[in-house]
C-alpha cells in the first residue's frame, strides 16, 4: 500500500471533505495523559487537563481517581490502567487490572480486545498494598516499560549453611519481578571464626555465578584453588532470587550480593 497525501481545501473552498477527513485521521489513537504522583509510590489519578481518544471518541479528565479491577490482587502484581466509558459513552472509569492488552492496528491503540472499548494507557507495579512502583504510561505502539536494576543482600551470620549440602536460598526485597540476573556472588566463612579478623586456620571463600575462578584465602594463603561453597545458579521469582549453594564444606556462614534487572 502506498502512502497518500490528504490535501488541505484552501480558504473560502465548498468542499471541505478533505479538512474532515484530515482531522478524523489526527484523533484516531490520541492520547495526552498525565499521572499525578508519578514520581513518588503513592496512588495515581489521571490528572486533570488530559485528554484521549476512545474508540472514535474524545474524553477529558478532571482529577480522575484509578481504582482496583474486582479480582485483582491489591499486593504483589503488575497492572495496567484501562480507561473503560459507562453505558452511553457520555464519561469513562478508570481501572487497573492484571490481564495484558492487546495492540489494535485499526484503532492504533493498546485494547482489551479488537472488539472491545477499553483501552490501556498504562502500568505499574504494586507491591505491598498501596504501594505502586515503575509507573509508566504508553507511547503509541511502544509499551515497553524502562529496564530496572537493583541489588540486594541476603546474609546469614548465625546459623550459616549446613555442611555438605545444596540450598537453596532466596534473595528478597527487589520491588519488582525480576526477569534476568547481572551478578551473584557469595562471601563465606567459617562458622567458628569472625567475618573479617582470620586466625590460624581460618578459611574466607568467595565466588561469583558470573565471575573468573573461584577463591579462597587464609591468614597465610591467598590464591586462587577448589573452592567448595560456590553458588550453582540464580533464578528469577517474584520479587526475589533463588540462589542454590553448593557447601561440600564445613558449616559456613554468608552473605550474598544479588543484582537482577527487569525489561521492559
């Protein structure tokens, strides 16, 4: 299919057919929508002065309050905002709910179906309940939400890891669900002796899932050998990172350092 200009009638012209077309073709898929606290972890409302096209028809907003789809959970879940109109279509609600959307080429707009008139404008994260995370609105056909990474820590300085063992261990607090893990890497010592003051026969080993080889060190040795507390893999969960250790060793206490990413 070619692309074809749509003349502008000059002024004074009988036939404007052409301007109405022109101005029919420029709202299809519009939307000028802002987030009040959008920065922060509050609660959003749509704000006032937005305004979108919804199916063929324009709304405006006051300050518009976004409220929870019935069935959806108010912790823990990623939403969307769906702009939804009444019986009528004279106003609309707003709702986020945790069903993905569906990219409608004749509306050029993210819906809940071809057919349907609810329209998605948006998504965050909620984590605990009332608190909302990554807030993002949609760009046209682009709803990919901006990549987030954050590092967490996960120790164990009482108890520590049973001798010959694999555990796995979760690595938790990441305020999203993360989709791929950038670096892991463990601290161990020995159950008997201080984190950071070695004595005799005292053993400190640390690995990365992603790093060179592993190491261990003591108060007379430093280099590089067969480490056996190092870590097999790292999984992404909910909010968290399953770590599994393998500690063919002594019992040994740790701290894990987690950084993961979320894509868009």
């Amino acid at each position: 299919m070619a692309c074809t200009i749509i003349t502008t009638p000059a002024v004074g012209a009988a036939d404007w057919t052409n301007f109405i077309t022109q101005v029919e073709k420029q709202r299809k898929g519009f939307m000028a929508v802002s987030l009040t606290n959008y920065d922060t972890t509050a609660a959003s409302n749509v704000a006032s002065g937005s305004v979108m096209e919804l199916s063929g028809s324009f709304y405006t907003f006051s300050d518009t309050a976004i409220s929870l789809a019935a069935g959806t959970p108010s912790a823990a879940q990623a939403v969307y905002y769906t702009v939804i109109p009444a019986a009528g279509g004279t106003t609309c609600t707003v709702v986020m709910e945790g069903t993905a959307p569906t990219w409608v080429d004749g509306k050029q707009g993210w819906y809940a179906s071809a057919a349907s008139l609810t329209r998605y404008i948006g998504t965050c994260d909620i984590g605990t309940a009332g608190v909302y995370y990554n807030k993002n609105l949609y760009l046209g056909r682009y709803r990919e939400r901006p990549m987030l990474i954050e590092t967490k820590i996960k120790e164990d300085v009482t108890t520590g890891l049973s001798a010959n063992t694999v555990t796995d261990v979760d690595v938790t607090g990441f305020s999203f669900t993360p989709t791929a893990v950038l670096d892991c890497s463990i601290y161990a010592w020995k159950s008997d002796q201080d984190e950071f003051d070695m004595n005799e026969d005292d053993v400190v080993q640390t690995h990365s899932l992603f790093g060179g080889a592993p190491t261990r060190a003591s108060n007379d040795f430093t280099g590089t050998e067969f480490l056996y507390t190092i870590i097999v893999k790292a999984t992404p969960g909910a909010n968290k990172v399953t770590v599994r250790i393998a500690n063919l060793t002594l019992i040994m206490k740790y701290r894990i350092t987690c950084t993961a990413a979320r894509s868009g």
